[in-house]
C-alpha cells in the first residue's frame, strides 16, 4: 500500500489575528458607553455606540481576512 500524500497544513498563527481581539475588547470597556449624551437622532450614546461596535467588529474581521488571505496565497 501507499503511503498517504502530505498534507498541507494551513497556519493560522498569523499576527494580524491579533486584531481579531479589538473587537472583542473594546465593548467590554463600559467607560466608552456609559452615558447619555450626545444623542444622535434621538438615540442615547449607548444604542449608537452599540452600533459603532458591530461595525467595527465586521471592519477588522474583513480586514484581517483579506489580509491573512493574500498572504496565503503566495505559497
């Protein structure tokens, strides 16, 4: 019988995953959040603040996509 063909492993120990923890930290601060004003079309700091959150966790993930995804394709 033969032996089975190597595989090539994929890494993911790239650096830039490291920025996959900013947003993951950065909602758990509540001193960003924890109050009222300014409000922006009538919506409390809080609520578009939340907002902001979300839009900053998809910014980096795509980032750090697209990143580690342009690296890999050069091997």
């Amino acid at each position: 019988m033969s032996t089975s063909p190597e595989r090539t492993r994929k890494s993911d120990l790239s650096p830039w995953n490291w920025l996959l923890l900013l947003p993951i930290a950065v909602p758990l601060m509540p001193f960003l959040f924890n109050f009222d004003e300014p409000r922006l079309l009538g919506f409390p700091a809080f609520y578009w603040i939340q907002l902001a959150f979300i839009i900053l966790g998809v910014t980096t993930t795509t980032f750090v996509y697209r990143i580690t995804k342009a690296k890999g394709d050069d091997k």
